[in-house]
C-alpha cells in the first residue's frame, strides 16, 4: 500500500472537514496545521508499516491483504476515540 | 426612513445543493436551552437563503448582521460573503439563473468557544445589492466562502433566527 496522493491527503483533508469536524475536534486548529497532520499521519504510517505488520499474528498477518490491515487499524482508532459505534452499544 | 430601520426576512431556505446542515446543542442553563444552528463546512462553500423585502427604505444602504459561533478560539478567521437577487415587479424569472455577486466580510472566532459574534457585511446603495429598490422583494444569499481568508478548521454555526438586515 503506496502513500497517498497529494490530492487524496487533500481529499481526507476535506473529508475530515465535513463530516467530522463539528464539537469533536481541536477547531482552534488552522486548515493549513490539519492539512499538516494528515500528511504526517499519513508519511508515518508509511513509515511504520513494517512494524505494524510485524506486531499482527501470524494468522491475520499472512492471511489479510494490506487493505484489510490498514482497515483493521483503522476500526480500532476510531473505537478508540468513539467514533465506531456497535449494536451492543445501544 | 431612517438608519437602523429593519427590514423583513423570512427563511432561512436551504437552496436545492451545497446547502448549510440543521443542527442543534445544548445550552449550559438547567434546564438546557435547545440552541439551533445551520452549520457551514469548512472544506466546500456552502449557502442559506432568506426571503424578504425593501419597506420605507431611504437610500442609505444596507448592513446584513449575522450572528455566528464556533466551537473555537484563537485567531482562526471565517469568511462570511452574501448577496442579493432582485425580484423587480414582472421584471425577473426566477426560473432563470442569477449571477450572485457576494460581498465579503472576514472575521475572527469569537473570544470564547461557544460566544456569538456579530459579524456584518455592508452594501451601499445601487448594484452593490442588485439595484433593489424601495417596495420590491429579494433573495438574500448567504455563504461560507472556506477559500481565501478562511482558516478555520471546523464548522461555522449560523444562528438563522437571529440574521438581520438594517438599513444602514
């Protein structure tokens, strides 16, 4: 998995803007420092890959495509911060 | 008739696309005022209409009040524009286009997230509102122009209700 495009950071930038943006997040913050912060996410999470690969067990890790890792990831972070909700949780 | 006259608006319209969402929070007093709020993005311009007319108005121009907040402080900046469409007796075809010519008013976050500030955005008299004259009804077009001036991050809330416009 290659990391992103100009135009798509600029498309998750835009994205994050629209429909996460409103009481959920750091709004002092300028467009041009969150537009920062996703390049960086995004070049670090390129850079960690390996590592992120390594740390998944053996089963997952040799089964999954690098798509269904990163969708991994990201299903946990967005748990982590309460933004993946669950029918249980109703 | 005189400066500081109000003129009459009624709306806001969501227009048919790129419209500003509806959405409410809850105010801090027990128990909690419901606070409506159209919300205006900060990635892509977004619109709310008004509908309203000129009455006894004396020439002097006209200053559109809006009342706006954000879950923000600090020095971040909203561009605010809007824009008037004639609507002169059997003169315009609402089915027809209209070239919106926005005037602009950049402002700072209120001191406090959650503080309504008053920002203004001024229109002499003459093409600058769309030679709108006495007695004759308007759109009124507001936007969040997120290009430019524009550095914040999250969502401009626009208290609808509380939109004024004075003649100046």
């Amino acid at each position: 998995m290659a990391v992103l495009s100009d135009e798509e950071r600029r498309r998750c930038w835009a994205r994050i803007m629209r429909d996460i943006a409103w009481r959920a997040w750091p709004s002092d913050l300028p467009k041009s420092d969150l537009r920062a912060a996703v390049n960086a996410v995004d070049d670090w999470a390129e850079s960690n890959a390996a590592s992120y690969n390594s740390a998944l067990p053996a089963a997952y890790r040799t089964t999954a495509t690098a798509d269904q890792k990163a969708l991994l990831l990201a299903a946990v972070l967005m748990r982590r911060a309460g933004r993946f909700d669950t029918e249980e949780d109703e | 008739m005189a400066s500081g006259a109000v003129m009459p608006l009624s709306g806001p319209i969501p227009p048919a696309t790129s419209a500003a969402d509806l959405s409410s929070f809850d105010g801090g007093s027990t128990p909690a005022e419901q606070i409506p709020v159209w919300l205006f993005d900060a990635s892509g311009a977004e619109y709310l209409d008004f509908r309203g007319r000129l009455e006894n108005y004396g020439g002097g121009g006209l200053t559109l009040r809006i009342p706006w907040s954000a879950d923000a402080t600090g020095s971040v900046t909203v561009q605010w524009e809007a824009a008037f469409r004639r609507v002169a007796d059997d003169a315009e075809d609402l089915d027809a286009s209209h070239t919106y010519d926005f005037n602009v008013s950049s402002v700072t976050v209120a001191t406090v997230a959650g503080e309504v500030d008053y920002a203004t955005v001024t229109f002499s008299d003459g093409t600058d509102m769309d030679s709108l004259a006495d007695g004759e009804v308007f759109i009124l077009r507001v936007r969040r122009n997120p290009a430019g001036t524009d550095t914040m991050s999250g969502d401009a809330e626009l208290h609808a209700d509380w939109v004024t416009l004075i003649e100046t």
